[in-house]
C-alpha cells in the first residue's frame, strides 16, 4: 500500500465537503406550509331519525356529535365522536382523505369504531369546503339524514 501525505488544506476541504453532503441528506425535507393547515372544530346536535336504545336506555332523538379535523398540505386526519354518555354507540371513526387547494373535500374515509353497524348505518363522508359549509353524509336515512355544519379553526395545543 502506497500512504500519501496530505496536506492540510486537503483535508480541510474534505471535511467542508462531507459537512455539506452530511447536512443536505440529513436536512428535514421541505414541505410546502398551506394557508389551510391547521385544526378545525366542529359540535352540533344531530337528530336520529327513529327512537334507539343502548341497553336498556332510550336514547334521546338528538345526540352530541363533535368532529375534530386536522389540515397538513392537502391531507387531512380527524374524528367524529358521539359525546353523550349513555348513548354513546353512533358515529364515531377516525376520519382521512384529501382536500384541493380551495379547501373542497375530494375525498373522505371514515374508519368506524363499530365495525359492522357503523360501516352500515354512520357517517362515511364529508362534502364541502373546509372554510364554509360542510355536509356530513350518512350511509342509512333510516336512522340519519345528512347533516350541514360548519368548522372553526382553532390551535389543538393550546400556543
């Protein structure tokens, strides 16, 4: 093996050099912020079309319904939760999908906590805009008619 001698300006732009490739690859990648990021919110009665029970109690004909979605680009996470105590089985998943630059819904997937009853009588999508009115869609009129509302946005954290 033939060992050079280098000197110490070679070396020193080594190390700038592989500073540089080092800080480039393990940079966060950049991410292009929307005016539409961010947290919305969203509580409002929502009015069953028939009398149900959960057990052996009756349920009112309006339950608490709260929606909570979150903007990142044009990607959007969220939930819809039934609040009220006794009554609580209806309308509740975790939500995903996508909105356009103008805050229209394009798509929509609701993950049901009831597997079987929530995929057949719940919400499963939302219309709208992000900004203005939304529809919340349900899959049986018999038990929901769809609902409009709207969101406000607010700071999940509290900053």
């Amino acid at each position: 093996m033939i060992y050079q001698k280098m000197s110490y300006s070679g070396l020193k732009s080594i190390f700038y050099k592989l500073v540089l490739v080092l800080y480039f690859y393990s940079a966060n990648p950049v991410s292009a912020e929307s005016a539409l990021d961010g947290s919305y919110k969203s509580e409002f009665l929502m009015r069953m079309n028939m009398v149900v029970y959960q057990g052996n109690y009756k349920c009112p004909r309006e339950v608490p319904i709260k929606i909570i979605l979150r903007v990142v680009g044009n990607q959007l996470s969220g939930s819809i939760e039934n609040t009220h105590e006794q009554c609580s089985d209806w309308q509740n998943a975790s939500i995903s999908g996508s909105i356009d630059d103008e805050g229209n819904f394009l798509k929509t997937k609701f993950i049901h906590k009831d597997k079987i009853y929530g995929r057949r009588e719940d919400a499963y999508k939302i219309e709208g805009n992000i900004l203005s009115e939304m529809t919340l869609k349900s899959k049986s009129r018999q038990f929901w008619k769809d609902k409009q509302f709207k969101a406000t946005k607010f700071n999940e954290f509290g900053l």
